[in-house]
C-alpha cells in the first residue's frame, strides 16, 4: 500500500514559506513536494478555504501565509488534508463469520483506534511555530561546509 504523505509534503512546504517572505508560485512549491503545481493548487486551495494560506493571481503573485504559526497545530492541517487515513493496516474481513476472526477484529479494533488516538493528540501539540523553531536550531548548527542549495 503506498503510504499518504501530503501532511509530509505540505508541512514542508509551509515552513519554507514561513522562512521566506513574499508569495511562492505553484511551479515552485511543486518542486519542492516533487509533484505537479496542480496537485498543488488544489492542496493549496483547501488551506485557502480555511485562511491558513492566501493567494494572489497574476504577475508577482502565488501563495503567502495567512495564519499565526503558534496557533495552527499539526492536526489542523491534517484535518485541513481531509483527515487522510492515518494507518495503512486493517482487518482482513470487517463481518467476518468466523468466531475467531470476530475475536482478533476486537482486539485490532481498539488497538488501531487507540494507535489513532494517539497520533491526533500529539499532532495537536505541535504548532507550525514549533516547526519553525526547530528548524531555526538546525540550521544553527550547522557547519558552513555541511550547507546545499536547497530545493525553495
């Protein structure tokens, strides 16, 4: 099963906006999720819907941030993605006839819903704040020599 990872691409490409101003074109987020820009435009325009990000059309125009970092949290934009299934794993049959398949549903059921939970609760403690943040000390040690071209 291929794994879900536009929270991935899209988180990234919201710190990179966060570090630069002005606006970024589809062309160029594109590029750094390593994707179409219409991909883009659509992921872009639900984050629009619910004013995390702006666009603006023309010449010298393309997507800004529109949001207070410290307030949008990591469940925020997976909820803003769709709430994208978030584990790849499942029973085998979900009306199994078969007792003992009845009893390991059970016992899968509450797990993976836990798993879940889980997850949810600690993507709501982070902020896009604290992703920048992190990504400020990263960058603060690095050696000169260790520093690429990078890809916004």
């Amino acid at each position: 099963m291929k794994r879900d990872s536009r929270l991935s691409g899209v988180l990234h490409v919201l710190l990179h906006m966060a570090q630069r101003p002005g606006p970024f074109t589809s062309e160029t987020l594109a590029k750094a999720m390593e994707t179409n820009p219409v991909v883009i435009r659509r992921i872009m325009a639900g984050l629009r819907d619910l004013d995390y990000v702006r666009s603006e059309k023309g010449h010298g125009g393309g997507w800004t941030l529109a949001c207070d970092l410290s307030k949008v949290t990591l469940r925020d934009i997976y909820a803003a993605l769709g709430s994208p299934p978030l584990l790849a794993m499942g029973n085998r049959t979900e009306a199994p006839g078969c007792l003992v398949e009845r009893a390991v549903n059970a016992a899968l059921d509450q797990a993976f819903h836990d798993a879940e939970a889980l997850l949810l609760s600690r993507l709501g403690k982070v902020t896009l704040a604290m992703l920048g943040d992190d990504l400020r000390k990263r960058l603060g040690t690095r050696k000169t020599g260790d520093i690429v071209a990078h890809h916004v």
